[in-house]
C-alpha cells in the first residue's frame, strides 16, 4: 500500500468515527403485547451535524403496550401523524387542545402518558414538553419513570432546572402544578398534567391557554376523583 494510500484508508477511518459520533438512533415504536401490530413508529438516525432525521435507523426503543392502553394509544399515534404534517386536522384532532385520560390505578394511563411525551420528543424535534406533577413527591416519581424508559444516551439531565435534553433538542421539563399562576409562564408545546385529579380546575385552564398558540397537546393522567378539587376531571 502507498502512502497516500494509507493516508486515504486513515481518512475514512475517521470520518467514519465521526460520523459514527454524529449519528445516533433516536426511533421509538409503540407496539401491541403479541408485538404484532406497530400502533407508533417515529424518529430514526439524528444527525447532531445538520439536526435532522436522515434515515430510519436500525434500533429503537421499542414499547409493549397492554389492551387497556390500545385506545389512547392509537389516538394519539394519530393525532402525532397529524400534527407533524401540519396543515388541516382531520376531525377527530382539529382544534384538539387536550385528552384525557381517567382510569383506576394500575391501568396504564400514567405510564402511556410518559411515553407519549417520550415520542413527541423524539418525533418533533426542538420542542418544549412540560411534566407536570401536583407534589415534589410525585415530580420526584415521574422522573424516575423518565430515567428509567429513556435510554440514557439519549438525553443529559439537568438537576438545576429539571430538565431532560434530547439528542434532538427537544427539552422535558419536570414542573409543579401547586402554584396554578406559574403555569401560564414560557412556552409549551405538549404537557402532561400526572395525577390530575389531585390538581385544580384553575391549573388545567392555566395550562390549555399556551396550546393555541402552539397547536400543541395536553394530556391529562387522572384517576377518577374522591375529593371536591378533582370533580372538575368528571365535567371535562
């Protein structure tokens, strides 16, 4: 081998190192238990140099859902398409500001929630996602749901300001829902309000105000109520 050749073998070598830096699979699949049906399928390779998807990779994280988590699931698969493609809604998503999700404990709404915000990161990115918690308790429990789903390569956490970074830019921001006038504040283009029976009304109006701006979605996690500040959850 020449010199010049050595040098070009050595060249492609490291470009290949640095692409191999630049890229990473940033794909998530929801799929039903038998994993025979993909209900979400969004993301693929980011290139961190151009910030932008340039193929569909060939890992992701894949998510096994459960039959009480089908319904939701599959619609907010749909309104993600929608979204991303921008333009006229269909029907079912035009001017959809927020979706509930009730049910008893151990349905899986709390866990579909998160991963919905999961892939709304991944899928869109440079997008701002608010986890909203009624406790420091329950922030505390809702980011470590976080940790534990997300590969940890994916983001950097930042403990000042509770806030996950995405490979795409995307930012989770953990934030409180005691204080409702706080909510109003900074810009959101899809948040979680966790245990939303535990949250008042004013809260949840403070929160959908930012969506028309953005076009963006809420998703409220709740059980069904047994106290006077979550009835609201009943009449929405």
């Amino acid at each position: 081998m020449t010199r010049i050749q050595t040098a070009s073998a050595e060249r492609i070598a490291e470009e290949r190192g640095n692409r191999e830096q630049r890229d990473i699979d940033l794909r998530v699949q929801w799929v039903d238990w038998t994993q025979r049906e993909t209900i979400l399928d969004v993301g693929g390779v980011w290139d961190r140099k151009y910030e932008a998807f340039v193929g569909d990779g060939e890992n992701a994280m894949v998510v096994p859902l459960v039959p009480s988590q089908y319904a939701a699931a599959r619609w907010f698969a749909g309104w993600l398409e929608a979204y991303i493609k921008g333009g006229q809604r269909p029907p079912a998503y035009d001017r959809k500001w927020s979706t509930f999700w009730v049910g008893g404990r151990r349905s899986g709404k709390s866990l579909l929630a998160v991963e919905a915000l999961e892939a709304f990161a991944v899928a869109v990115p440079h997008r701002i996602i608010w986890a909203i918690s009624p406790t420091e308790d329950a922030t505390k429990e809702l980011q470590f749901v976080l940790e534990e789903s997300l590969p940890e390569h994916w983001y950097h956490w930042n403990e000042g300001n509770l806030t996950f970074t995405l490979a795409n830019y995307s930012k989770i921001i953990m934030r409180s829902g005691y204080k409702p006038s706080a909510l109003k504040l900074g810009r959101v283009d899809l948040w979680l309000l966790n245990e939303g029976q535990e949250v008042s009304r004013r809260a949840y109006t403070k929160l959908r105000a930012p969506l028309a701006d953005t076009g963006g979605l809420g998703i409220v996690a709740a059980n069904p109520p047994d106290s006077p500040v979550g009835q609201w959850i009943l009449d929405s």
